[in-house]
C-alpha cells in the first residue's frame, strides 16, 4: 500500500468513525429529548407512518387507529371519546399537535421508544410492517362512566385514585369534547372545530382534574391545617379553641364568620374535632394563626402542594404560597385567600390520610404492551413521601368519619360502609361558589380516594354547597369503585 493510499484509508476511517459516533449520539443519546421536543413535528408525522398502538383501559381499546385514504395512512378513532378526552387527549398532524396520553406516551404508542429497540429491529430483520405499542392504563371504565355521567350539566371534574398505590381509576372533566372531531384530517373541519372549543367560556380543552384555572380548596383544606395541627405534637383532636360569633382578621378589619353565622356549636370553646366536623371557619382561622404559615405550607407540601406530577400527564402544581402575612394565614386556615388546588391534589390528601400518613405518586400508566403481546415496560407504584405519623393519620381519619356520619359531609354516606371525608364551598367574591368533596371508603379498608370539585355554584350561585352537590358526586364514583 503506498503512503498516500494509507493516509486516505485513515482519513476514510476517522470520517467513518465521526459519522458513527455522531449518529450513535443522535438515535441513542439525545434520542428521547429530540422526540419529546415539541419543536420537533418529525416525530408526530412519523407516528402516521406506522399503525399506532392502542390506549387501553379495563381491556378494552378507548382509541386506536384505522386504515386511512389520505397521506397520513391512519386514522386516530376514540370510543367515548367525551368521557376520555382528559385521559387519551387526541393527535392531529392537522393541528401539528397532540395531549394527553396521545403526547405523553407518543413514543411508546408509535413504537419509537427505547424499550421497543428489540421489536423494532426484529420487524426490520422480518420484513413486518412497523406497528407501536398499546399503552395499558390503571383507569376502569366503570368508575370513569360513573365519575362522567355524575358531572352531567356541570362544570367541574372529578379523579379517583388507589390510596395504597396511587394508581388513578377514574378522571373525569366537564363539559368535555369530542377528540374525533380534533383528530380529523379535514384541515377546515377540524381548524374550525377547535377554533370553537377555544371560544367556548366553559373552557372544555381544560382538564379540571389536574390542570386549568385552579379554584380555591376551601373547607377540604382543614383536613391540612388539622393534619398539620396533629403533626406539631401540641394539640390532638380534643384540643380546644375559642369559640366566638365573629373573628377579626389580624391586622386587620376584615370580619370571618362561620357558615351557619352564629358559634361552632355551643360552648365558649370548641374541640378540634367538632370544629372540623361542623366545618367552622373562626376555629380553624384562629388555628391557622397559631401554627403559621411556615408550618401550615410545610404539612401542605408533604402532601404534594407546590409541586408538579407526571403522571405520564403534568399536573399544575397546587398552591400554598410562602410569605402569607397572618391575615392570610387565617383566611388558609379555611381554604380562601391565596390557596389553590386541582382535584388531584385533593384526592392526594385524603388518600395520604387513608394509606397511614404515606402519600403515593399517582400514575395513570400500568404497562407497556408490545403488538405480539410481551410486555415491553412496566411501572411501579412509588412513595412521594410520609406526610403524618400513622397515628395520627388515624386519628385524622377518624375525624373525616365523623364529618360523614354527623357532620357536614352527610351528603357522601353509603350503607353499610363507613365513609370518610370533608367538604368545601369556597367563596370567589360575588361570583358562585366552588362546590367541593374529598375523601375514601372504605375508612378501615380504603380502596378509594376521591376528590370532586364544581365551578359555578353548580347552577345554584352562592345557594349551592359541598354537601348538596359534590358529595353525592363523590358517593357514586366510590360505590362504582366499591361494586366492582
């Protein structure tokens, strides 16, 4: 070999080399961050080429695709699609987008996922067309009908999950859409379709149940501030606290009353229980004080507040914010002011209080589940964190029994078993109510946390109330949940 044939031969080896090694970054490095760059419209396009894989839930396919005539070969097909839009969302290469699960599970559904290396490379070697993998979720589809039909002519959502594994089996919005109608080809149909749902004032693209315009928890978050109570060691559920008509706020002249309007029961103190029982705002305002911000946001984010969650979908984080003068505080103390929260954090307190003072993460994806049936990737239930000794997480619950049984949250009884829970109405100035339930049943045997929230007043302006509206809600999902 002459010298300058060598010397190319070497040139030709390194160029091979850098090739190599820019392309191995590339498909394995970079390979998840290029798919999920929103900027990046290959990946969506690409997922039209191959027959994407289904989104399952209790077994049965709630969307999957179809031959199509056009360019894009397949067409996305939603069953019930109003009841799952929240959960499956839809993709469009219309609209050059896609939500929900259709976003979050992409590369699962469109086989490009590093867990579907292997399948891949074996429909190559055998000639297969290119298929995507059916994502299994941990939704039913009878606690979803009963989570959807129970928020009919409602504004509002509803998100049911497993206390002891964060698993989500219902999630439910309304009003809700038709994701047939945004996964169409007809560039027209669908660019005047979703033009329509953006006009709509109900707001129907949001999902309430983890996302949108956050409402104010109202008297479901006593169950923080009481849990944050019992976690200082300096009270317990009999601890008593002034009992007055009316509460001027610190620094303040602005007046709290409770909802009744006269004390929280008779007596010029009030136990902790009964206070939370009765759902009193002045008890509960003057415990807010003495615990303090810090210490109340604290309990909260053990909880989840102030935190976002993939559940593969991302949740808009609750909030309790930091600074609050003791004005503020009060108003937390009862769920107004500057505290915010979706249903799924909800769901979370009562299910941390159910599962023994351990919140989970919640998940909404079982596993991943290759064309000729392997499973290609499972996922685990795992622990966010202990937000109350098991203890007193009893005695909290215990409390949330008593709400159902005699308290405020009658609306939520089922026979025969013991319920937990608490409602909420939340003021918003003169606009109507926020309507809200949370809570578990069984209470010695929890199988289910919900939460339920309704904008609006319900249809009933500032006459509405957690108990009347939310509450019944919140009863069918978890008798759905416990009829299975």
């Amino acid at each position: 070999m002459t010298k300058e044939l060598r010397r190319l031969s070497i040139l030709m080896l390194v160029m091979f080399l850098a090739l190599f090694g820019s392309t191995s970054v590339i498909q394995v490095v970079q390979a998840d961050d290029l798919a999920r760059n929103p900027a990046n419209t290959r990946a969506l396009y690409d997922s039209y080429e191959v027959q994407r894989g289904s989104i399952i839930a209790g077994g049965t396919a709630i969307a999957s695709s179809v031959p199509s005539d056009d360019v894009y070969s397949w067409q996305r097909v939603y069953v019930d699609a109003d009841m799952w839009a929240p959960v499956t969302g839809y993709i469009n290469p219309v609209l050059g987008s896609a939500t929900g699960l259709e976003q979050a599970m992409t590369q699962a559904l469109s086989g490009t996922a590093d867990s579907q290396f292997l399948s891949r490379l074996d429909r190559i070697v055998t000639g297969q067309p290119p298929r995507g993998s059916n994502v299994e979720t941990s939704l039913d589809p009878v606690v979803q009908r009963a989570a959807f039909d129970a928020l009919a002519g409602l504004q509002g959502a509803v998100i049911a999950i497993e206390p002891d594994t964060g698993r989500v089996l219902a999630m439910a919005t309304s009003p809700s859409y038709d994701t047939n109608t945004l996964a169409s080809h007809d560039t027209e149909a669908v660019e005047a379709a979703y033009e329509a749902l953006l006009d709509d004032p109900a707001d129907p693209l949001a999902n309430r149940a983890i996302a949108g315009d956050l409402n104010p928890p109202g008297s479901t978050f006593k169950l923080v501030v009481v849990s944050a109570a019992l976690a200082s060691g300096e009270y317990t559920p009999d601890s008593t606290l002034p009992n007055p008509a009316l509460y001027q706020l610190p620094q303040s002249s602005r007046t709290v009353r409770n909802a009744g309007g006269g004390t929280c029961g008779p007596g010029e103190e009030v136990t902790i229980a009964d206070a939370l029982r009765l759902s009193c705002n002045i008890p509960m305002a003057e415990l807010a004080v003495r615990l303090g911000d810090d210490a109340i946001r604290e309990e909260a984010e053990k909880y989840g507040f102030n935190r976002a969650f993939e559940l593969p979908l991302t949740s808009t984080p609750s909030s309790y914010p930091s600074g609050l003068d003791d004005a503020q505080t009060a108003l937390s103390g009862f769920g107004q002011g500057r505290v915010i929260a979706t249903p799924l954090q909800m769901a979370m307190v009562s299910a941390g209080v159910a599962n023994g003072g351990i919140v989970m993460n919640p998940r909404m994806v079982d596993a991943v589940i290759g064309p000729d049936l392997t499973v290609q990737e499972t996922f685990d239930s795992t622990e966010y964190g202990r937000a109350l000794e098991e203890q007193l997480a009893d005695e909290l619950a215990g409390m949330m029994v008593a709400n159902v049984r005699e308290g405020a949250a009658s609306g939520a009884r089922i026979d025969g078993v013991q319920v937990a829970g608490k409602t909420g109405t939340a003021e918003n100035g003169d606009r109507p109510y926020t309507l809200w339930f949370t809570g578990f049943a069984p209470a010695d045997d929890p199988q289910v946390a919900v939460a339920v929230v309704v904008e609006a007043g319900g249809g009933q302006g500032q006459s509405g109330s957690g108990d009347t509206i939310a509450a019944p809600i919140a009863k069918k999902v978890m008798e759905a949940v416990l009829g299975r």
